[in-house]
C-alpha cells in the first residue's frame, strides 16, 4: 500500500515540475520581449548600445559632437529616433580656445548706449542724412528703420538698459549687445490714435514703439526692447498715457526717469534736484508701482562731472515722504560704454552714443559703430560664464569669478 502511495506522489511531484518547465518556457520568451521594449528607450543607452541596437534593428544611426559646459566629454547631449534614424549629439567638453578664437568672443568689449529723442514721419528733412533737427536729436522714421536694419545686419541683438547694469548679457554666441533709449517722452515715441473694440491700443506704425514692433516680428531673434525717459507729461498724450506706460512694460519695454520738467541739475539747488527726480519717480509709481526703472537719463547730459554737488541728489533722496534710489544715470555722450564685468563699469555715470548722422565725423552712428569693429563686445553665448582674451584679464571686475580666458592668437 505504502509503495503504491509513494509512487503517485512521485508522479504528482514529476507532472508538477513538468508544469513548472512549460510555464517557464512560456513566460521567458515574454521577458525577453518585454527587455527589448526597455532598450527601445534610448536615452538611458550608451552610445555603444545605441550603436549595436541601430545594427540589430537595420537603424542608421548619425553621430553629431557639441561643445557643451555641462556634460562630460563623450557623453551623450540627446539622441532622438526620428525617420527610422537615431540621430545622436554627443558632447565635444568644454570649449576650446579655438572655438573662442574662430567667434571673436570678448566679454570685456565696448557696448553702445544709443540715444534716440523723437521719431518723425517725415522724408522732408534738410538736415544731415536722417536729422530732423539742426542737432540730429530726432530722427526720421526712415532713418530709424534703417539704423535697425544696420544693428541686426551687424550682429546686434538688444539688450534691456537694466540688464547691462546688472551684468546679464544674454545673446547668442559671436553676437554683440545693443542698448536702445529714447528721451523726453515725445508723442511719437508711442502715438496713439485710437482703440480696438477688445480695448487693446492702436499704435501708429511710423512712430518709434510701432516700427520696433514691426521689428519684432520681422526678427524675432532681434529680441527687440528699449527703455524710454519720461517726464511729468510722461508720452503727452493724457487719455493714453495709463495705456501707453501698461503696454510697454507687458511687451518688453522699460520706462525711466527723464525728471519732471527737464532742468540743467548745475543750474538748481539741491532741493530742486530732489523733486526733480523723487517727483517723477512717484509719478512713475502711481502708474507702474515698481515696475519701471531706477533709472535717470540726464536732462542735457548735466553734470559733466560726477563730483557736482548736486550729484548724490540724483542718486538718492526723500521728495514728499517717497525715498528713491538711483541704480543708473546715463549722461549724452560720444561712444560705446565699458562692460559691465570692467572693474571701471560705474552704472551711475554712462555714456550714451548720439543716434544721429554727421558724414561718418563727430561721433556719428557711423563713426561709432567702425570704431566697434575694434573693440566691440561679443558674446560667448552663456550668459553666466565670461569670456575673455588673456590680454583682457587686468580689466576684469574681481567680484566676477566663472571667467574663462584664452590666447587670441
Ligand atoms: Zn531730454
């Protein structure tokens, strides 16, 4: 009996095992289907399974290399399967002194402030090239059109006045920064002639705001911005002022302090320069809360010198129990300013170029912009890291450290 007992169990014990196996055999093969599906995502392949994965599965797959500051040397930037190819970019490290020697890059190069006043739809000037006015103050809306043109053709790309001064130059590899400022708050600087029935503004296209936006749609890598000085009438047009100011900050303009009424600061008292400029700024308040700029462009390009007594009025102060402080103050100058990373970077005291025209003498656009070729500011395409030739090191702000340098030649 016994026997016969152990027999069956021996039995049972040999179709369990032979169950074990077929279900092993039937559940293996689904493993294996399932770790192919896992390879299938490449990004968490190396290059060499990327490789032989293309080989088993009859994928082409391209090699690209990048220089890239983040990942290593070798290692992969993305890989992406697109048309039944893998196209893989892998990292070339970091950059080399010939990368930076074949862009130019100089970090420690000149940047222009441009000074622009009005903007007039007219082509009856009889002034010098596109002047309106004896001193080429304003400036035709042709001209202006045509000193875009030159910027963008030229490797320029626009800058915010107040991210110079705070060092953040964001502009692509082996491209240059240009700042844009208009003063005096001139109706054509934004003229207004109506509404849309959705209440949004319209702007007419021949005054400055409308040909910067059609700039901005016509390149849109242009990053087109410029910051505008205002007095008390702000754009004189007083049914559309609230809108004007609202549309410019919502559409990468900035506003600043031109002071209310457009004083020579060496020809008042100090009480004077303080409402001058604590007024407008709680002017600009009222309108914009904190959204407009600490900034002050001189009326006149007065004072000369920063040591006036009057100076530290225009930097700070307390007018009718509002306290201001001045980040920047831009004078009327004659050529581009320093970088901000150059140990004589004083955002107080900034030269700006006259946009105007004089045959290529006297500072002129012209004059200004060949002068650059010399020395002008070109980006390393990071804005956290600075780039500069060895020769540049003495100049560099100490207060900076990610500087990388290399030999120009
Ligand atoms: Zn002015």
């Amino acid at each position: 009996m016994a026997k016969r007992r152990k027999k069956k169990l021996k039995i049972k014990n040999f179709l369990l095992v032979i169950i074990v196996i077929i279900l092993i055999i039937i559940i293996l093969p689904k493993k294996k289907e399932e770790d192919v599906v896992v390879k299938k995502d490449l990004s968490t392949m190396t290059k060499d399974e990327i490789k032989a994965y293309g080989d088993e599965n009859n994928i082409k797959v391209n090699e690209k290399y990048e220089y890239n500051l983040k990942v290593s040397k070798d290692n992969i930037i993305s890989v992406k399967e697109e048309n039944n190819e893998i196209n893989i970019i892998l990292s070339k490290g970091d950059y080399d002194d010939n990368y930076y020697r074949e862009k130019k890059v100089n970090e420690m190069g000149k940047v222009p402030i441009m000074m622009y006043h009005g903007i007039i739809d007219t082509e009856d000037n009889q002034y010098t090239g596109g002047n309106v006015d004896k001193n080429g103050y304003k400036r035709t809306a042709k001209a202006f059109r045509e000193d875009l043109e030159f910027y963008y053709k030229n490797g320029y790309r626009m800058i915010r006045l107040e991210d110079y001064i705070h060092g953040i130059i964001d502009v692509p590899v082996g491209y240059s920064p240009i700042i844009l400022t208009f003063d005096d708050g001139d109706a054509d600087n934004c003229k207004v002639t109506g509404k849309n029935s959705d209440g949004s503004l319209q702007i007419d296209p021949n005054s400055a705001v409308g040909i910067l936006e059609e700039f901005k749609k016509k390149y849109p890598d242009f990053n087109v911005t410029a910051t505008f000085f205002v007095m008390n009438g702000i754009f004189n047009q007083s049914q559309y002022n609230k809108d004007i100011v609202t549309f410019m900050i919502n559409n990468g303009y900035d506003i600043g302090n031109h002071t209310i009424s457009h004083p020579d600061f060496t020809k008042i008292s100090k009480e004077q320069s303080v409402k001058e400029v604590g007024k407008m700024y709680k002017i600009l308040d009222s309108y914009l809360g904190d959204k407009y700029v600490k900034i002050v462009a001189l009326p006149f390009g007065s004072p000369y010198k920063k040591d006036h007594a009057n100076y530290p009025a225009i930097l700070s102060g307390t007018y009718d129990g509002y306290s201001y402080t001045t980040e920047a103050a831009l004078r009327v100058g004659w050529e581009p300013e320093v970088s901000p990373f150059n140990k004589n970077f004083d955002p107080t005291f900034l030269k700006r170029c006259r946009a105007y025209d004089n045959n290529g003498k006297e500072f002129d656009i012209e004059m200004v912009f060949k002068n650059l070729e010399k020395n002008r500011y070109i980006s390393d395409g990071d804005k956290d890291r600075i780039v500069i030739p060895t020769k540049e090191k003495d100049n560099l702000n100490s207060e900076y450290t990610n500087v990388r340098t290399y030999e120009e030649v």
